[in-house]
C-alpha cells in the first residue's frame, strides 16, 4: 500500500507541475515549455498504468479488506482523476 501511495504522490507532483507550467506557457506564449508539459502527459500517463496494476496486484495477492481496500480503491479513483487534470 505504500509503494501505490507513493506513485500517487509522486504522480500529485507532476500534475501540479504541469497545472503550473501549462499556465506560465499560455501567458508568456512559450512554445517550448508547452512542448514540455505535453510530454510529461506521458509520464503521468505510465504512473497511472503502474497505479493500477499495483492496486490490481494487491487485490489479487493480499485480498485486502476493510481499510486497505478502501485505500486500495480510493488510490485508483484518484489517479484516473489526476491523470485527467495532468
């Protein structure tokens, strides 16, 4: 559970950079950090595929109940969301 934690924070990181980022490309019309921001789309993509796959692992393997279900599940809600703001 704490390694998906983990991905979701790391995850929370670069949708913040790229929010911040993708604001500072409009106002100052750069291009070039545009550019960058579309690429990190990709690696907050592949963050949220490992996201899954440790949540489907975990519930496969450990069966978790109660709690860490809930934060299984709730860790998957939450990186289709920061994935769609990223």
């Amino acid at each position: 559970l704490e390694a998906i934690q983990a991905l979701i924070v790391k995850m929370g990181g670069l949708v913040e950079a790229a929010i911040l980022d993708g604001s500072r490309s409009l106002e100052t019309r750069d291009v070039e950090l545009a550019e960058k921001v579309r690429n990190s789309d990709k690696v907050i993509d592949e963050l949220e595929e490992r996201v899954n796959d440790e949540a489907a692992r975990t519930i496969a393997l450990r069966a978790p109940v109660s709690k860490d279900l809930r934060i299984v599940l709730s860790t998957l809600k939450l990186a289709a969301s920061l994935e769609r703001v990223g």
